[in-house]
C-alpha cells in the first residue's frame, strides 16, 4: 500500500520538486521574455540606426560647413573691425562704406559709450540710439572686447542679420553686419530641417530631429519640437556619449519607438539624430515574440512535468518493490515498522488493531516438502490478503511464515471478528502442495490499541500473545488479546526457559526420566518399561509433562529434548545387568518433529550402540497426531526404522485420525489402546464392544495389543479375556525413578497383580 505510504510521503517531496520547477519556468520565462523583448529592441534600433546613419553624415556635414561659414564670418567681422581700429582719425561715410564693400559686408556702425550711432555705411543710420533692450546696450555696459556673432533682426531695416560687436583701442565701438539671408543662400544645401523632413518622409518616421550637444533640439521634423529639451537625449547622452541607444517610450503624448544616433565629429559627440516611429508594429513584433516564446516554454514545461512525472513514478514504483516481500507481493516488516508508528500515532477517535496470522503447518510443509513448498503456500496466503487491501485495511509480509494486517477506523470489535471469520475461510481452502489439495489452519492473533498510545512493539507483542493462545488446537481460530494470555504466556516462557536449562545442563532444573513397567499377560512378566520425562525448577515447581511436551513441540526443543530421553532411558536399560535385561524392552516417545529428520534414524542406531542393546530392544512410540500431517512420509520413515528391527507403537489409539481399515497400511508393530476406553468399559457398553473389537482386529493385522491405564483388577480380567497382550497402569505400578525401578526388577521381575 504504498498508496498509504510511499505515495503519501513521498508527495510532499514530489510537491516540493513541482513547485521548484514551476518557480524555475516562472523564472526561465520572465528572463526569456525580457531577454526577448530586449532582443527585437537590440533589432530595431539595429535596423532604424542604419537608416539614420545614411543621414547623419549629411548632418554632419551641414554642422560642419555651418561652423565653417561661421568661423569665415567672424573672421571677415574681426578683421573689418581692427582694419578700422588702425584709423587714427574719426571714420567718415565714405571710408566706412567703401570698407564694407571691399568686405563685402551690409552694414557698419560707429557708436559712442552711451549707445550713440556716430558713423555709417547707411547715413539713415546716423544719429539712431540703441534701445535698451539692444544686445549693444549689454555689450557696451560690459568690459569684454568682442561679442559675436548674433543674429539680429535690425530695428531700422527689419532685416535679419549676422551681428558682431567690437571695442576698438580708441575706444570706438563698431557694430558689424552681414545678411543673415545671404548665409541661408549659402547653407541652403546643408539644411538640417530639410534633411529631417526628407528623413521623415521616405522612411515613414512620426518625427525626426537633430539637437545640439548640450540635448537642445535646434531642427526637427516636424518643427514644433525645435527649441525644446528633450531629457531622454540627455539621459542618453549621460549613460553613454558614443553608443547609439534607443527603446520604447512615451512623448508627447504617443508611445513612440525612439532611436538616438550621436553624431561624432573628432571623436566627440557634436550632436545627436533622434528618429521616432509608432511603437505599434514593434509591440506587435514583441508579442508575437511573447507568444512563441510562451507557447514554446508551455511545451518544454509541459515536456520537463511530465519526464519529472514520469520519473518520480519510477522512483516511486522502485521505492515501492523495494518496500515489498519478493515472494508474496506485500509489504514487509521493514516496511511495517517504518510506517505504522506513525499511523498508530495518529488520531485516537479512529479504532486501531492489529492481526497476526499465521498457519501452524507450515513449519511442517517447510520440513517435509521443503522450504519451496512453504514458500509457495505463503505466496498463496499472500495474494489472498492483498485482495483484502483497502484504506482501511493493509496486510505485510512479518516473518517468514506469519502476516500482519493493520485495520484502522473499523467500527467496533464484530467488524474485526467479521473479518477474521473471512480470512479463516479464505485463506483455510485447500492448496496444491506437489500432487495433493492440503487444507491448511489458520490461526490469528488480535490487540486492538486501548485508549492510551501504544507503540508497534506493545501492540505486535500484545498480537503475539493472542496468537499464541491457539498453539495446540486442532483447527483454525482468532483469539482477541487479554490480560489473561499475557499471564499465560509468561508461565509458558518461564517452562520454555527451564527447559532450556535442562537442555544446557543446568543443575538448579531438575529434568529426570521415570519408567513405567510394562506388563505381559501371557508371559506373566514385566516385559518392559516406558520412559516418561519429568521436569521441576526451582521457580515452577513440579511441571506436568503434558505442560512442557507440549511447548516443547511447539518451540521445536523436543528435538533435543527427545534426543537426550532416547539416550538417558537407553543407557538405563543397557546398565542393568544382562540378566536384569533379558527380554526387556525400552518404550520411548517421539515426537513427527524427530520422525521427519534424515539424521534421526542414525541417532537411534548411535544411541543403541552406545548403550550396547540390539534394535529389538527399543519401542518408539508415536501419537496418532503425528500421523495428521503427511501420512505417506511418516508411514514411510517408520518403515524404513522397522527395517533396523526397531519395534514402532501407535500410542493413543481410538482418539483421532487412525481408523481399522488404515492399520494395515500402517508400519507399526503394537497397538496402545487410549486410556480413556479401559477406564469406562465396566460402565459403557459400546465401550466394551469397541475394546473387544479393537483387540480382535489388532490381532487379525498381527499387531501386538497394549492397555494403557489398567487400574483395577476387573479391568484386568476384562482384557485378559479378551486377549490383551500387555497392560500398563497403576495397578502393577506407577512411574519409577531408576533406584526403584531396577529394585522392582531385583525383588520380583514377575510382578504379579
């Protein structure tokens, strides 16, 4: 379930990786639209700066010959003026308009210090007085030698005029004056304004215009920006007083695309060409560029998202087959406990449980058919349970041969008994197991989380112990976890740890054997005894053997345990003396667990060795339980023991799976007939029909007949009559230790009841 794990963790993560992108597009798309924008900018002034470097050359050239006309007329007006400067006496008409002749200059004025015309080239000229607001008025007020040129209009003529003033050493002050109409003439072929207008009108401009150095407009096209100052150009010129610049603004009310050239004359900015066309097709061309631009950054963020996409699912799908069990799909412990601390943590209105399940044969398919075999069974188990997944429900793959389902939010207590009720019939069909159908149980463990946090451990330890309150019951079950269990289990693994001891030679756990005598009808004799394991500690005190076999069984130390009684009760009937032995025999208990190992046949042969008896000497006695699973292996493993001359004994007979019919099959060589039948058979009829039977039908099949729990002598009679061959019971004897037992043999090895 990753999709309640990964998909949830790693989205903020993948959110977080989104939103980068997205920023980082955001980002990519402003610098690319304003890099863009800049770019059909840079193109256009490219292109308009072309066009007007075509003209500025012109321009150029009417500033320059303007400065040389102007340079020519200050030179003619300078050297009018000290030409006559060097007249020591008063200049009369005649001289001054003869002067202006050969200088070809209009006029010539002599003034006095109070602005009073002396002398004339023009005699209406004589006697005329400056006004005050003359630029002469300023001049002869000041100190300076020379002052041109202006451009005046004359107040007397009304003709306008290139004007220089000039203070001569006698003190005369002479005004000097050339047509500025004759100048226009001449400059007529380097007209700014008309080279602006012709500029305008082939290129389509919306104004074209020329300004000084210092940003003033001094000719455009159109003529109503002459005079102005225009603070772009200054700026311009402030930024960069050689680059040409340009860009998109606003004047006079129009936004206008703008293109400034710098018009160089030795290396220094003498002017500048200003163009101005409508911003519009530039705009245009810019959104158009926005649009491409945008719709080509849409597609690569559209590309990007979805690689990304792609590849956080692969991640994620990677993460998640990492997360899973290989063998069955689910998700494993790992997982498990990565995850739900969290999920356990959360709101506490919302119920939480856990199940643990488990199936107890599967141990027994791993050592019989092997661990592929397990494997398989729990594959099965396996995507059964995913079927079970939902939001509310999530199965793991815990151990080896156990699940785990977390439940959340499920109601009450009957839904999670609906639910264990459903598992149990799904997962309890039969499966394949090489060429037969195998019912398996199903065992499943419960805790629920009380209303106080509890952590995974508490909660998986609490699971465990439901789940091992069903160790040892014969079919499939759920048990909710209780107090109780908790008690129960400690008193189990406080008998598992004594075991343990005694395994480990510990000398505080008392494990010892005691042996039972086995009575001959027909000999008349004790023919034998069986060996019963005993256990006491310090801690427990005596422990019932059903108590610690059984858990033995279930820890899987009957293993060693039963190795060490088939060695412990041989070795005591090979130290009696031969004659103490003679035609003894030694019953010993196993459990399937020992039956099914290869190496178990050769411990018994060692054992037998080491105690110096022949096969013939020892009896193993198998339950009928062991014959639940695997008939075939066991029948045939207990064969293969029969063929060492080892006697076999089905104990328990008559309380489960043998059946009459099936004792032909069997590879056994004595019947023990269940005490639960000898009790009863003075007080139930059928009893003694199916007693009598039992022994009849033993006998037909060649099987030598066993009665366990002969207590009376009635009981006694009965089966005497009924040609019972041996009995056991506390009517001969009850267990011994050894001492007792080999005193028994020594005072009367008959025995007599």
């Amino acid at each position: 379930m990753e999709a309640y794990r990964t998909k949830r963790d790693a989205l903020p993560d993948f959110r977080i990786r989104l939103f980068l992108i997205t920023l980082g597009f955001f980002m990519a798309s402003v610098f690319f639209v304003h890099q863009a924008e800049k770019l059909v900018i840079q193109q256009a002034v490219r292109q308009y700066a072309g066009i007007a470097q075509q003209y500025s050359h012109s321009l150029r050239k009417s500033g320059e010959a303007r400065e040389a006309l102007e340079s020519l007329l200050k030179e003619r007006m300078h050297s009018v003026a000290w030409s006559l400067g060097d007249t020591p006496e008063a200049l009369s008409a005649g001289e001054l308009d003869e002067t202006a002749k050969n200088w070809d200059i209009y006029l010539i004025d002599v003034f006095s210090d109070e602005g009073l015309s002396l002398a004339s080239n023009n005699s209406r000229r004589v006697g005329w007085n400056v006004p005050a607001e003359h630029p002469l008025k300023a001049f002869l007020a000041g100190e300076e030698d020379q002052q041109l040129p202006n451009i005046l209009r004359d107040d007397l003529s009304g003709m306008r005029m290139q004007v220089g003033f000039f203070r001569l050493p006698q003190g005369r002050v002479i005004q000097v004056g050339i047509l500025a109409d004759t100048m226009e003439e001449f400059l007529e072929g380097f007209d700014l304004r008309q080279i602006l207008q012709e500029m305008r009108t082939e290129e389509g401009l919306a104004v074209a215009v020329y300004a000084a150095s210092d940003g003033k407009v001094t000719n455009s096209a159109p003529v109503l920006l002459e005079g102005r100052n225009l603070p772009v150009i200054n700026r311009f010129i402030a930024e960069d007083p050689l680059a040409v610049q340009g860009g998109i603004g606003n004047s006079f009310g129009t936004k206008l695309f703008q293109v400034f050239i710098p018009v160089i004359a030795e290396g220094q900015r003498v002017g500048t060409l200003g163009v101005g066309l409508s911003a519009d097709p530039i705009l245009h061309k810019v959104t158009q560029v926005r649009v491409a631009g945008g719709l080509g950054l849409f597609l690569l963020f559209g590309l990007t998202l979805y690689f990304s996409q792609r590849i956080h699912r692969q991640r994620r799908h990677k993460q998640d087959q990492i997360s899973r069990d290989p063998g069955t799909g689910l998700y494993h412990s790992q997982t498990l406990r990565k995850v739900l601390p969290r999920k356990l943590q959360g709101s506490k209105e919302k119920p939480k449980a856990l199940l643990l399940l488990t199936s107890p044969q599967v141990k027994m398919v791993n050592m019989i058919l092997g661990y592929d075999a397990g494997e398989a069974v729990l594959r099965d188990m396996g995507q059964k349970l995913a079927l079970r997944q939902s939001a509310t429900l999530i199965p793991y793959r815990f151990t080896s041969d156990s699940f785990v389902l977390y439940a959340e939010n499920y109601g009450d207590r009957t839904a999670l008994e609906e639910e264990a009720h459903y598992l149990i019939g799904e997962l309890s069909q039969p499966y394949r197991l090489k060429n037969s159908l195998k019912s398996l149980d199903l065992h499943i463990g419960i805790a629920e989380q009380g209303p106080e946090e509890q952590s995974l451990e508490t909660l998986l330890q609490e699971a465990a112990v439901a789940l091992h309150s069903l160790s040892g019951t014969d079919s499939s079950g759920f048990a909710f976890y209780g107090r109780e269990m908790a008690i129960k289990l400690q008193r189990m693994a406080d008998v598992e740890g004594a075991l343990q001891g005694a395994l480990a030679g510990n000398p505080e756990m008392d494990f010892h054997l005691v042996y039972q005598p086995l009575y001959s009808l027909k000999e008349d004799r004790i023919m034998g005894f069986e060996a019963l394991a005993r256990l006491r500690s310090p801690m427990l005190g005596t422990v019932p053997p059903e108590e610690f076999i059984q858990l033995a069984e279930k820890t899987q130390l009957i293993v060693p345990l039963g190795l060490k009684v088939l060695r412990e009760a041989l070795a005591f009937l090979g130290g009696l003396t031969p004659d103490e032995r003679k035609g003894l025999i030694m019953a010993v208990n196993i459990s399937v667990l020992q039956l099914i190992r290869e190496e178990f046949p050769q411990q018994v042969v060692t054992a037998l060795a080491q105690a110096g008896l022949s096969p013939n000497q020892l009896e193993l006695e198998i339950t009928e339980s062991v014959l639940y699973e695997n008939y075939d292996l066991v029948n045939r493993n207990l064969g293969s023991l029969r063929k060492l001359g080892i006697r076999i004994s089905l104990d328990d007979f008559g309380t489960g799976y043998s059946s009459l019919h099936r004792l032909k099959e069997l590879q056994v060589d004595t019947l023990k007939i269940d005490r639960s039948f000898i009790g009863v058979i003075h007080d139930e009829f059928e009893t003694r029909i199916i007693t009598k039977d039992i022994i009849a039908m033993a006998h037909q099949l060649g099987l030598t007949v066993v009665a366990e729990g002969v207590e009376e002598p009635r009981q006694m009679e009965y089966l005497r009559m009924n040609r019972c061959d041996i009995l056991q019971g506390y009517l001969f004897s009850g267990p011994l230790k050894e001492k007792e037992a080999k005193a028994l043999l020594q005072a009367n090895p008959k025995c007599v009841g």
